[in-house]
C-alpha cells in the first residue's frame, strides 16, 4: 500500500466531476486500499477518490469511534447509531447513489482537503445509498448517524462539490477568502483565531470533531 497525496482547496483538480467506475479492476481495488491507509494516517473518518487526484467515483469510510471512548458520550450525535453498528466498516464503495433520504440533520464538519477548518452543514438524516462494493456486488445501504453524514459529504466531493461550498453564501465566501489569504497551518500547528472581521464561531477542533 501507498500513502497518497490529498488535495487541499483551492486547487481547482477538487472540482472536477468523477466519473462512474464501469468494472471494479484491481487497480480500482488497489486505489481504494492506498485511500484507506491515508485517510487513516491523516486520522480522517472518509476519503473521496477526487482528494487524492483519481477522477473515479469510489470513496473510503470508516466512522466507528475508538471503543471505550468516553468522548464518545459527548459527540453530538450521541455516538455510533444502531444502524451505523449494524454495517461492517471500513467500508470502500463504488459508484454510490442515493436512493432514499429522510429528515435533516446538521453536524460540524471537518474536510482533509480544507485542513483545520470546521463549519455547521445540514444534510439528511438517514439515507439509503446504492452501489457496488470492492468485489463489484450490488449492495444498499442504510444508515443515519454520522455515517450517514460522512457517505453524502464524500459523495458531494465526486461531484466536485466542498463542505464550504454548503454554508450561507456570505459564510462561504468569507471562509474561502480567509483560506486563500491566510492558507493552512502547517502540521502540528493549531490555526489562530485571528478573525480580524470578528466573527464568533469557534473553529477550534476538539477530539469529538472529524474530518471528512
Ligand atoms: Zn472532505
């Protein structure tokens, strides 16, 4: 396996629509293990084929908590769902497309491609999702929770689409202007809140926030 490199917004290779995998090929299948490795060493929950430059429609997910995490009381979802439990993780999908979508729920999202930043994005309660998994078998999936959250944020990233690109259009434009004024901090160092336009959320990532 291969750690991979991850696009970071605003590189315009992010936009670029994927394309539906015709036949699940071993490279295929080897691109999805090189994707988990590196969303794992990046301690992300979810990787889109499009971060890691590879235009195909394929994403990576594991969103089970560490067990025995008493942090995982405080996750504001109130931790792993009876549905996200019952569907074995890491999950690698192919071609996925949802079916069913109910309720609305909202979390705040992190992004490996917008490092350091999260913001509050509302999306569907549950969903259920088509598509074919690593042996190229047809499969449904349903789920709430934070998987629920993780599988419409990667698949939004197929479509060329970001988290930022879901908030109020004067919140988007603002967090895009900072990230390309100030760029990202470099590893291991925190982003300062320096909101010169005194706006008040908290960016600050704290153990129950993930990035997706
Ligand atoms: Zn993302």
């Amino acid at each position: 396996m291969a750690k991979l490199e991850i696009l970071k917004f605003p590189d315009t290779r992010l936009r670029k629509k994927c394309k539906t995998v015709d036949k699940v090929t071993p490279a295929i299948q080897k691109l999805a293990d090189d994707m988990l490795e590196t969303m794992y060493d990046f301690r992300g929950i979810g990787l889109a084929a499009a971060q890691v430059n590879e235009q195909v429609r394929l994403i990576v997910l594991d969103t089970r908590r560490p067990e025995g995490d008493d942090k995982d009381a405080q996750d504001e979802l109130g931790g792993e769902s009876d549905l996200e439990r019952a569907i074995q993780q890491p999950l690698k999908i192919i071609n996925p497309v949802i079916k069913k979508r109910v309720g609305k729920t909202t979390y705040n999202e992190g992004c490996l491609s917008v490092p350091s930043y999260f913001e509050v994005v509302e999306r569907s309660k549950y969903i259920e999702v088509e598509a074919l998994n690593e042996k190229g078998e047809k499969i449904l999936i349903k789920t709430d929770g934070l998987l629920a959250i993780c599988i419409q944020h990667e698949i939004d990233h197929l479509d060329g689409k970001l988290f930022i690109d879901r908030l109020s259009p004067i919140k988007s434009a603002r967090v895009k202007a900072k990230i390309k004024k100030f760029g990202y901090p470099e590893k291991g160092e925190e982003r300062e809140d320096d909101d010169e336009q005194g706006d008040d959320d908290n960016d600050e990532m704290t153990d129950s926030q993930h990035r997706l």
